[in-house]
C-alpha cells in the first residue's frame, strides 16, 4: 500500500475536478473516471470532509447527487460556509494520503483528531 | 529471503524464471453469487484477462477468505481503485500470466450468506466442490483449477484438496496450521488468549460488516474501507442486508475458548479444535496426491512449526519453503537484522514463482518427491533437504550449571538448584510470533532489559560456528511452591559484545507433562504430551518433576565466539492467559548429577569434502 501512495494523490487529483461558484456558493464536483452505479451517498460527503478535510462540526449544505454525469453539487446557505468547504478542498487528496501515509506507519496522532463518524 | 544475495538453492529461483506476459492489457473483474448445493449463496470476485478471445479456455487459481474477499471503498478511493483485495494474489500478475482469479467469502462471511460455527467447517470444506463445478462450468474455464492463499486462505487452500475434485490440480497453502491446538491456540497447552481475542473480535464485525472496529485495531484500513464489497446483481443490497442478518447467529473461538485447556475439550458444536485442523484430515490430502508448495517463516506463530509437520508426515509431491520473514512475507522479521526494510522477492516476484509452480502441474510434468527450502539465520543462506531432519543432523546436550552457566559437562556435584519467583509481569510484548498473525511486525527488543525478569544461563563462547537447525528440546528437572504453571524458555545469541538476539522460544504449562510413549497423531521430533484432559496432572508442590518440551523450530548459525543463552519465565503476560490464575510460585530448577536439567540442541554436521 505505501508504495502506491505517491501515485494515488495523482490519480485523485487527475480523476475529480473541482470547480468553485462563489457567485451561486456551490462547489460541484465531477468525478472524470467511469464509475458503475451510484457514485456517492450524500452523507458519504460528509464523512469525507470529516475523515479527510479535517471539518469538525456540522456545516449546512445541500448536497445533489448526479449519478449520470457523475457530479456531486453541494450549495451552501452563506458565504462563509462556501469559503470554508472550498479552503478544505483545496487541500483534502493531499491530507488524505499524508493521514494515510501516517497511518501506515503507526503514526496515529491526525486520526485521533477525526470527529465521530456515523458509518 | 531478506538477502538477495542468496542466490544457491533460493526456491524462488529454482521456481523457474518469469516468462513473457500472456495477457498485457490489465483484467476486468466481475461478481457473482454461487448457489452451492443447500442454497447458501457463495460471494465471488472473478478476475479475467482484459482481452481473452471468446473461445479461450484458461485455468483458475481460487482463494476462499473469512476477511472479505474485497472491500468496498470510502469516496474519493471507491472512484480510483476498483476495490481491496487483502489476502489474494495480485490479479494483474495472475491474470497476466492466463489465469483467472477467482476468490470467494466463505460461507457466513462476507457477502456470503449462512452461518458458521466453526472455522473450516466440513460445510466450508465442502463449499470447495460446489464452487469448482460452478468454475468448470464457465465459458472460459479450461476445467482446471489451483488454490492459493496465506493464513486463513492458506489454510482453506489446503483444505481445498480435501474435496478430491478431478478438477483440482494443485494446492498452494502459506503461513497457515496443521495442528491449530499446538500452532496456534495453545501453543504448549498454553492459551495465546491475546490473538484469539483480538481474531474472533475482528472477525465478528467483519460478519457484521462493521468498519468502525478498524478505527482501533486497523486505523489505516479504517481510513479507505467502507465495508464488504456486495456482488453487483444485488443492486439494493438486499441479499447483503440477508447475509448480514444471518451471521448474527455465528459463533467465535474466543468466547468458547476462555474456560478451555485441554485439546479433546469441546470448544463449539461439539467441535474441538483437532475436527478442523489438517492433520486430522491428513489421509483424504493424501488420497488426493496433489502437489501441495506450502511456505512460511521460522518466526511467524508455531506455523513454521506446521511446514515442517505437513512435510512429514504428507506423501503428496511437495515443495516447503521456509524463510525469515513476518507473517505473509509482509515484513522482514530476522531478528540479526533487524534495519532490513523490505523482504526479497517483492510480493508480486512471489506470486510469479506461485504461478511457475501452477504451470509445472498444469501444463509441465508436475512436481516429483518432496523437498524443503529453509533459511539459515545469521548465515543467511538458502538451503534444501528432502528429508526432515536434514542430512548431518545430531543432538547436542547442554546442561544447566553453577553460576548460571550452559556447559555440555554434565554436572558431577550432587547438589545445585536455582529459585526463581515467576515475575507475572514479564512479556515479549505485542510484536511477538503470535500477535504477527494480525500482520504486525515480528520484533524482540531490548532482550538484555527482557531478560532481567527471568532466570538465564549463559555458555562460553563456542569454538566454532555450528548450525544449528530443528527444534531444541528442553529438559527441566524443577520444583515449585504451586500445583500449576507455564514454563516460557527463549533461546538467543551472545555476540562478543554482549548484544543478544532472540532466536526461537517454547511455551509449556506443567499440567501437560505425561510424556505418552504410545505414537502421536502424527510423526514429530519432540516429546509427545497428548494435551488431552486424561493425560493432565497438577504438580505436588515441593516435589522435583521432569519438564521437558520443544521450542519452536528454527534454523541459525551461531558463530565463533558467540554464546548461546536460555532465558527461562514463567509468564508472557500481553499474550497467553497465566498459569496459575492466582499467587506467585516460586519454581526451583535442578542442576546437580541425580536432577541435570539440559537443553537437546540439532546441530547440523558439516559435511566433509566429497561427503554427499
């Protein structure tokens, strides 16, 4: 698995696009790699930015799923919940695998600091 | 093999080089439930060569798991991997070579639905059949197939062979038992409650498809698994939420082991542990006289143990390999070095030399007779036999003696004892040869700071390297304050700077000491103690008893100028439950001419020049 890491940040940040709409407040996510099926449940988002972005509360937003254009669209309410989701994404591939790579190697401080997570 | 360097009889080598690719273009994967014969509906991965043309036939290797035969992964991972598959060859290296891949949960796991009562259950075991008349069946199958697998799946490979399908051409089992009592559950007679605690812990929410216990015990794979993956036909889960349901009603090891000591106690169903180990079922592998490569490590639990029995006493043409690494080969485990970060050949080289073995007896002239590859220690060198014990073997006696010596004088003196008051808080810790069955590193430090808490004796330094390979047997004459106990006795070396390294070690609980002269179950080099209840007798305290067991075996050289030295306790107190439940005996251990306590050590002879 650690071998794969440094390859796996690239292949995350190749496969999903991430575009930003400050003037609607919606992040849209598009996932460019053929996925069969459902691509996301909506509270797999929240996990996510949970696990991975290191949000630690709960952050209103809608979230649409379109599985057959394989887009997950989140709106949010207010500015500041928009700006604070698009901080995390500009950064969540590469947390993910460093929060990985830590883990690997027995290093688990960063998870300690993960919230609750409702699987 | 953690030196690359040795090249002479390295099996990997020997194997046989690795041939072009068949298929270049990757694998597609597929799922797909098999209905075995009493409806159980068997999970299925299957993996085939991108690109096969319609009318080829090729042969399949399966692997049946209790872990999940694949995961089903968190976003963002689900949308880059397919999914995980921990415990299976390689699919591109399998695929790539003409095979498919097919690997399955085993009934009450999983996906699967049923339920389990016992690991490798005549049911599991017969699960095997079904499932190869479903492979034949299939388009592309050309109507063989190979098993393969590392612990548990080595284990159902090996079990595998039992269903004496025509079908069935060969067998791979690595780093798995032959005798779960003595291999693995109660090594000794002593219960390693740390591992099967922990094992029927993970077990039970993997059945109940419950990542959240990954957070503790597994807190990478927690990071990117979600859960088991579901076979794609069951789009709104439905017969995963089934097979969920139905293994609530699954049994564990663990909860029916805890009151348990003796090998004929009934630990589930009826079951004892022998009903699902191979060695009961050793004659029906036999029948089936398929080739059989078994592999594992020295270090890894009491399953290097396992090889060396399965050589023994199985007929079938047999290729056994023994090295120095960790459980599955994921990590270096020899002790001389431990700075070594990689084990040699790279998993993927293994599964290469697995496939060259799949070719042999498929498409070649199979394997003839048996030989087994084992790895020197210190020596670092391959070597092969096709006898157990190898040529030149001999036992060499060291007695224990005054001033905590090792000296191959027997002792003269008509008194000379040693006290010891067993230190419960004495342990290997929880990277030792029994927690590496959960895939942790192998690795006993600080042995001079460990070794405070026990009683040693130490020898001279010898004179000349000597080899020594096989399973030392230790002979103790003691006494103790209490009618119950377990004797822990770790083997090391001495370097001329006073460095010591653990080699090997053996665990014994004194109720078990009866040594029957009738024969064993099956052929061992060791004292024979039945571990069953009839046979158990508790100690009369005060009075000097005869102790004598085997250590674990091994393969080392231990060179000019080092020492050997024994480390004797009476607790391993993060791995195996204590002996007695209550008070602090005090063990006294005879070194005089009427009670010479020893150790037997297999020394291995040079072979002189010309010497065949």
């Amino acid at each position: 698995m650690e071998e794969l890491l440094p390859s796996l940040k690239g292949m995350l940040k190749e496969a999903i696009d991430i575009d930003n709409d400050a003037l609607n407040l919606t992040i849209t996510l598009t996932v460019k790699n053929k996925i069969n099926g459902v691509i996301a449940e909506p509270e797999e988002v929240g996990i996510m930015l949970k696990m991975y972005g290191g949000l630690t509360e709960e952050i209103p937003m809608e979230i649409n799923i379109d599985n057959e254009n394989q887009k997950i669209i989140l709106k949010f309410k207010n500015e500041e919940d928009f700006m604070e989701i698009a901080e995390i994404f500009k950064k969540i591939w590469d947390n993910a695998i460093d929060l990985l790579y830590q883990a690997i190697k027995s290093d688990f401080s960063r998870i300690k600091n993960i919230p609750d997570i409702d699987d | 093999m953690t030196d690359p360097n040795a090249i002479k009889n390295n099996p990997f080598i020997e194997l046989g080089e690795i041939p072009e690719k068949k298929y270049k273009e990757g694998y597609i994967i597929e799922t797909a439930y098999i209905t075995v014969r009493d409806g159980v509906k068997i999970a299925a991965t299957i993996c085939l060569p991108k690109g096969l043309p319609p009318n080829a036939k090729i042969p399949t290797v399966l692997t049946q798991t209790r872990y999940w035969r694949a995961m089903e992964l968190r976003i963002p991972f689900r949308w880059i991997l397919d999914s995980m598959v921990p415990n299976a060859p390689n699919p591109e290296v399998v695929t790539s070579r003409g095979y498919a891949l097919i690997y399955t949960d085993v009934r009450g796991t999983g996906a699967s639905t049923g339920s389990r009562t016992t690991p490798f259950s005549e049911e599991e075991v017969k699960d095997g059949y079904d499932i190869v008349e479903w492979i034949i069946a299939q388009p592309w199958s050309d109507g063989n197939v190979v098993s393969k697998g590392i612990s548990y799946t080595g284990i159902t490979a090996e079990m595998f062979a039992r269903n004496l399908h025509p079908a069935i051409k060969a067998v791979i089992p690595g780093h798995g038992f032959w005798d779960p009592y003595t291999d693995v559950a109660f090594p000794g007679g002593c219960f390693d409650y740390g591992f099967i605690q922990m094992w029927s812990f993970i077990g039970k929410n993997l059945d109940l498809n419950n990542p959240k216990v990954f957070r503790q015990v597994m807190p990478d794979a927690w990071l990117v698994v979600k859960g088991v993956k579901s076979v794609k036909s069951d789009k709104d889960l439905e017969l995963l939420n089934e097979a969920i349901t139905q293994h609530k009603s699954n049994q564990y090891v663990y909860e029916h082991t805890l009151d348990k000591s003796y090998r004929d106690d009934q630990i589930l169903d009826g079951s004892s542990f022998d009903d699902f180990s191979v060695f009961a079922h050793k004659q029906e592998i036999a029948r089936s006289n398929l080739p059989i490569l078994a592999w594992c490590s020295w270090l890894d639990s009491g399953y290097g143990d396992a090889i060396i029995h399965r050589f023994m006493n199985t007929p079938n043409p047999h290729i056994a390999i023994l090295g120095d690494w960790s459980h599955g080969a994921i990590l270096p485990a020899n002790q001389f070095f431990p700075n070594r970060t990689t084990v040699t050949p790279a998993p993927r080289d293994k599964v290469n030399a697995w496939i060259n073995f799949y070719d042999k007896c498929i498409y070649g002239e199979g394997i003839q007779g048996k030989v087994i590859y084992y790895y020197t220690l210190v020596e670092e060198k391959w070597k092969k036999s096709n006898v157990w014990p190898p040529f030149g073997h001999n036992y060499q006696k060291w007695y224990f003696s005054d001033n905590f010596t090792l000296t191959q004088e027997k002792p003269e003196s008509t008194v000379g004892e040693d006290s010891y008051k067993v230190n419960f808080r004495a342990t290997t810790g929880r990277n030792n040869r029994w927690w590496a069955l959960l895939g942790l590193p192998i690795t006993y430090e600080n042995r001079a700071k460990v070794d405070e808490k026990l009683i040693c004796y130490t020898s001279q330094p010898l004179e000349s390297d000597t080899e020594i390979t096989g399973q030392i047997i230790l002979c103790l004459y003691l006494k103790s304050t209490h009618d119950d106990g377990s004797i822990f006795a770790y083997f090391e070396d001495v370097d001329e700077n006073g460095k010591i390294t653990y080699i090997t070690d053996g665990e014994f609980r004194v109720i078990h000491r009866k040594i029957l002269t009738e024969n064993p179950p099956y052929k061992i080099l060791i004292p024979y103690h039945s571990y069953k209840k009839e046979d158990a007798a508790p100690l009369v305290p005060g009075e000097i008893t005869e102790i004598k067991f085997g250590l674990h075996s091994t393969s080392v050289l231990i060179k000019k100028g080092h020492r050997i030295k024994i480390g004797i306790a009476g607790a391993d107190k993060d791995t195996f439950i204590r002996y007695p439940a209550e008070g602090r005996p005090t063990i006294t251990i005879s070194r005089n001419s009427t009670y010479a306590s020893y150790l037997e050590i297999p020394i291995i002879k040079k072979q002189q020049e010309g010497e065949k």
